[in-house]
C-alpha cells in the first residue's frame, strides 16, 4: 500500500473540512461544450434508449455527467465509443478485467466452448469442478464452493448460510460497505451513517436484523456484539467501505474474525472486487485472515456473465447441499445459469492466465506508478486531493464523498455538491480521453504500459490546471 493509514484518515479529513474544489468557470464551460461536441451519437443514444430503459442505462456507474457514453467495442485497455473515439479504459468494466479487454488466449478457450461445449447445459460439466478446484487454490479457506450468478446473491446466500450455521439472526455489515442491491443490503451504503437513505421500497422491518459498525471501530464492534448477543455474522469489504474509498485499518479485518470467533459468529469476506485484482488470494491473503465464507462476483469469471462463487469451511456449506426436499436446515437457493460451461470456462482459464502472465503484479505496477505521479502532480499545484492504491485499485479523492461525517451538521448538506464535483472531474477525464470509476477511481490491468501510465499524469496535470485557487 501506497500510504499509511493514518495518513490517508488525515488527508480525507482534511478535505472534507475545507470548501469543494471548483473548476474555472471558463475550463468546466469549455470541458461540457467539448463533451457534447465530439460525443453527439452518445447523446443520440442516450435519448432513444430513456425512452425504452429506465434512466436511459442499466448499470450505476454508466451514468457519466452530463450524460451517458454508449461503447462500440473494448480491446486491451481501451475503450471505443460510438462516436469513434478512443478513451483510455480505467473503468475496466467495474473491476473484473485484469488481463486486458477481449485477451486472445482467453477469448480463444471460451470460443471453443462454444462451439465444441455448449454455453449451458441444466446438468454439472467438468469446467464446474475444474473452476472450483483452481478458486480453492488460491483461496484455501474455502474448502467446498458453490457457484451462482452475481455477487449480489452470492451476499444474500452467505446471510442466509450464516444465520442456519450458527441459528442466530443479526448480521453486522461496517458503515458505507456495498454488498450489492438485495433488501437486506442496500443499507448504510456508500457514505457511512447513511442508515436507510436509500433504502426506497423496502419496508423498514426489512432490517430488523442488520446494523452497521462504523468503519475501522473494533471497540464499537465489541459494544455491538455485547448488546445484540446473538450475532451471526459479520460482512466487510477487506479493503474498507466501496473497494477502499473508506480505506480499512491494516489490523481491523484480523481484529475482526478474532472477535467472530471469541463470539460464535461467523465472518464473511466479500471478494467481489479484492480477488486477483488485489492479490491472487484476495484481501484475506493480503491482510492476513481467515474468513468463513467468502464471496466472488464478477470478477472471478473475468467479466463473463452470470460469475459468482460463495466459498467456505466444510461444515458451514453443509448447510448449501444440492437437492429438493425435506431434511435438516439448508440454505436454499437456486439459478438455472449457474455454474454453466461457458462461465466456469471463463473462470477456469482467467485464472489460469492470470497467474501465467503474473497479470496482478504488473497492474499493481501501473497502479503504484499512477498514485505516485498523481500526488506529485497535486502537490505542484497546492491541491489537498490525494492518490492511494490497494494494489491494482487507485482511488484519488479530490471531494471526498465518502469520507463526510454525518454527525457533523456541517457535512449533512454536503453530499450533493460534493458527488457533483466528482461527476464533472468525470467529464474532465473524459475530455483528456480517460474513463474512470466516477470520478475518483481507476481500476488497471497489466495492460496499462509505463508510456500509458505517462500520458494519462499528463492528462491529470491538465486537469488540475483547470482548478480554481483556494
């Protein structure tokens, strides 16, 4: 990690106590007339498919300010849109593309599963097992597996699994962390102490049995578990709330399953973003722990669809044991394209690749290489903005969103104007020809060479030459 802890908590405060950054008014004008000029056939897009698809996209973080582009295709780490032009991809499609976008040895494997397999069968196929044996290697925590279809599910699972396992009903997530859209997890999301804000069409008693720990506080964590006696699990993104944008004290995650476990709960690792992006064994090989079930999402099948594994102790999956009927308690749940040959290939063979090509380390690189050229760059022009990794996830934080107290009625009214200025650092990037993760993200992978690395700082350099002077 690029920055201590301390640091960084220094820094994100330091942010958030001081006023917005703010564009020249000149330079934002300039960025969104250029934005609507060379993107038409987006805008275009964007209009017919609002009338069709509800907000005119499907995925939050397609919705770029002032409006959404539409992709013609992706190759390596480039991303072209309809309008035919070229932006550097940092979105990486969320997290999961660690190779590069459309990388022939793996586009390769998956064709002749096509053709020669078939993409879903109903019944078990070898690529099921094969998939899991090659998760388990890297993951040794998790000694039996079960694949399903999206991170979301496999986070409802794990609940439910917890909750047979132990025969106890709370589950305690840590504040901002995102866990996917099911009811039970669209609470306290995003900026911690948020509570219920968007919890819309879900009836309060919905979280009868989920709170929320501040971030990084083990000794409200304990308090927690003393008044609610009967916790049965307990959920974190290894690397802090939103992949890191709330970065995790180093010790806290071990602090964690060691107070779990004092307690007969069980805690649940949530790999959707850390697995081989952060290290081939996730954040529980990164930061030293032992979970009991731990979750994939996309990025365990490289960004195929329908990828997702819940993995754990032996004992605990008991509780998911294929069949219908009756019996001791089990975790129900199902999916029909679970576990097809199509996904568990992607999945076999993205691991596979990913430790031949040594792909983690070499978008580390690029990450570590961005965050530095990025503080150095915020330095020269006396920003208080400032760069982080976790390996291969860059976060830089210019409004600091998430890092607002909401105990503090000073920061109450600020979520707004705060996420706005991270939409038009959005439109920034855009304007230099780079994609990013909302403005305050990049995602690499180890196509992302030392001369990319270089045009894109100086691309960030123009973009802090845009800034108003506090």
């Amino acid at each position: 990690m690029s920055m201590k802890y301390e640091e960084q908590i220094a820094k994100i405060k330091n942010i958030v106590n001081q006023p917005v950054s703010k564009f020249k008014p000149d330079e934002l004008k300039g960025i969104v007339e250029r934005y609507e000029k060379n993107h038409a056939k987006s805008k275009e897009a964007f209009e017919r498919a609002r009338k069709i698809l509800p907000g005119g996209v499907e995925h939050n973080l397609a919705f770029n300010y002032p409006f959404p582009l539409t992709s013609k295709r992706v190759y390596d780490c480039y991303m072209e849109t309809v309008d035919d032009v070229v932006l550097t991809d940092f979105l990486m499609c969320g997290g999961p593309i660690i190779l590069g976008h459309n990388y022939k040895p793996h586009t390769d494997k998956i064709l002749d599963v096509i053709r020669e397999v078939g993409p879903c069968h109903g019944i078990t196929q070898e690529y099921e097992y094969l998939a899991a044996e090659e998760l388990q290697k890297h993951f040794p925590s998790c000694e039996v597996i079960r694949w399903l279809q999206t991170g979301t599910e496999t986070d409802m699972l794990a609940m439910r699994v917890a909750r047979i396992f132990t025969n106890r009903k709370w589950i305690i997530k840590i504040g901002g962390s995102y866990h996917g859209w099911s009811d039970q997890l669209v609470y306290d999301m995003h900026i911690p102490g948020t509570g219920m804000l968007e919890s819309h069409g879900m009836p309060k008693d919905i979280y009868k049995w989920i709170d929320a720990c501040p971030p990084n506080d083990i000794e409200e964590m304990r308090r927690m578990f003393k008044e609610k006696r009967k916790v049965a699990a307990v959920i974190i993104e290894p690397m802090g709330g939103e992949s890191g944008a709330m970065p995790v004290r180093p010790e806290f995650n071990k602090e964690l399953e060691e107070l779990c476990h004092e307690n007969g709960a069980l805690l649940i690792s949530d790999e959707v973003v850390c697995a081989f992006r952060l290290h081939m064994g996730g954040g529980q090989a990164y930061f030293g722990y032992t979970p009991d079930l731990s979750v994939f999402g996309k990025i365990v099948g490289h960004g195929y669809p329908s990828a997702a594994a819940l993995g754990g102790r032996a004992d605990v999956m008991a509780t998911v044991a294929a069949g219908v009927g009756g019996g001791a308690k089990r975790a129900y749940c199902g999916g029909t394209l679970a576990a097809n040959p199509l996904t568990c290939a992607a999945a076999y063979w993205a691991m596979k690749f990913v430790e031949e090509t040594n792909a983690t380390e070499k978008a580390g690189k690029a990450a570590s290489r961005l965050t530095e050229g990025m503080n150095e760059i915020f330095a020269k022009y006396s920003l208080p903005w400032f760069s982080y990794n976790y390996n291969a996830t860059v976060h830089f934080h210019t409004s600091c969103v998430f890092g607002l107290d909401l105990k503090n009625p000073k920061h109450i009214g600020q979520i707004t104007e705060r996420k706005h200025f991270m939409e038009q650092m959005g439109a920034a990037l855009i304007d230099e020809e780079l994609i990013s993760v909302a403005g305050s993200r990049f995602y690499t992978c180890m196509q992302h060479s030392d001369e990319i690395v270089d045009k894109t700082l100086e691309k960030m350099d123009n973009i802090c030459q845009k800034i108003e002077k506090n």
